[in-house]
C-alpha cells in the first residue's frame, strides 16, 4: 500500500510537472523582463542627465548666435567637466555682453564728436578735410567739397590721392615728417 501510495504520488507529481515548469517559466520571464525594464529606465535616467547639459549648451550657443548675449546656462553641480564648461560659458557671454555695450558706448561717443566736428568744420570758411593714417579722407567740410566741386559724401572715404591730386605730394610729405609743436 505505501509503494501504491508513493507511485500514486509519484504520478501526481508527474502530471503537475508541466504545470510547475509552466508557472517557473513564467515567473522567470516576469523577473527577467521587470530586471530589463529596470535597466532601461535607469540607461535613460544617465542618458538623460548627461544630455540636458549638453542640450542646455547647445540651445544657449544657439540664443547668443542669434545675439541673445544674455543666454545663461544652468549649472545644477559644479564638480564635473560639464559643470566647469557651463560656467565657463555664462563668463564668456558675461564678458561678450560687457564689451558689445562697450562699443555701443563708443560708438555713440564717435557719433557725438563726429557731429560737433561737422558742426564746428560747417562754420568754417576754409577747405578743412580730414585723412586717416591709410590717407581715405574721413570728413570734409562743406567749403574744402565746394574748392573741389564735389559733395562731401562723394569724398568721405576716397583716398585723398583720388580726391585731391594736385595737393598728393604736399599731404604725403605732410604725413610722413612728425609735427612740431611750438617751432
């Protein structure tokens, strides 16, 4: 009867078998596919905190391209190297935008003295033309275009060998030895 009873159990045993490989299966596909889901989503968090850096860098890159100088770049650590390339970023927007107001500035200030120059030159009854160091003459009053029978915005940048001929030697002679004051 025990032999009956252990073969009996045996068979039983036998039958739920599949059953138990079954439910193993399953368990293991379960546990392998929540450890996949796992590693995907903790590939995507470390993909993505290395990416917003960079992204972050590359939409504030492409706002001072466009002349935005006062992009910034969030900087959430500052012990790593994109940390120290954002911060290095935001100085040099910082400096960029310091030294474009700067010329701003002096391009206002040159504007300034431009016209009270124009407006002190308009007075003056004598040709006064004005040369750069590359001899382009850079302003020309009213009577010096008359002399010349010329607008003043025909002559502002010609060289002044184009615009004066007759007197190329004199200025170049004229340029060429230091001035004396006081002699």
């Amino acid at each position: 009867q025990r032999t009956k009873a252990a073969f009996s159990e045996y068979d039983r045993l036998d039958q739920n078998r599949s059953e138990v490989a079954l439910v193993f299966a399953l368990l293991y596909a379960v546990v392998s596919l929540v450890v996949l889901l796992a590693a995907i989503w903790s590939g995507l968090w470390a993909a993505n905190r290395l990416v917003r850096p960079i992204s972050g860098l590359i939409d504030a890159a492409g706002r001072v391209s466009e002349g935005d100088l006062d992009a910034q770049v969030r900087v959430e650590r500052d012990d790593d190297e994109l940390a120290t390339l954002g911060i290095a970023f935001n100085r040099m927007t910082q400096q960029l935008s310091a030294q474009r107001a700067d010329l701003v500035a002096a391009g206002r200030l040159i504007d300034i003295r431009r016209r009270f120059t124009e407006t002190v030159l308009s007075g003056v009854s004598a040709g006064v033309i004005g040369i750069d160091h590359d001899g382009r003459i850079t302003i020309i009053n009213r009577a010096a275009a008359r002399l010349l029978n010329a607008s003043p915005e025909d002559l502002e940048s010609s060289h002044y060998s184009e615009a004066v001929p007759e007197l190329a030697p004199l200025i170049l002679k004229a340029m060429s030895e230091p001035a004396r004051i006081g002699a």
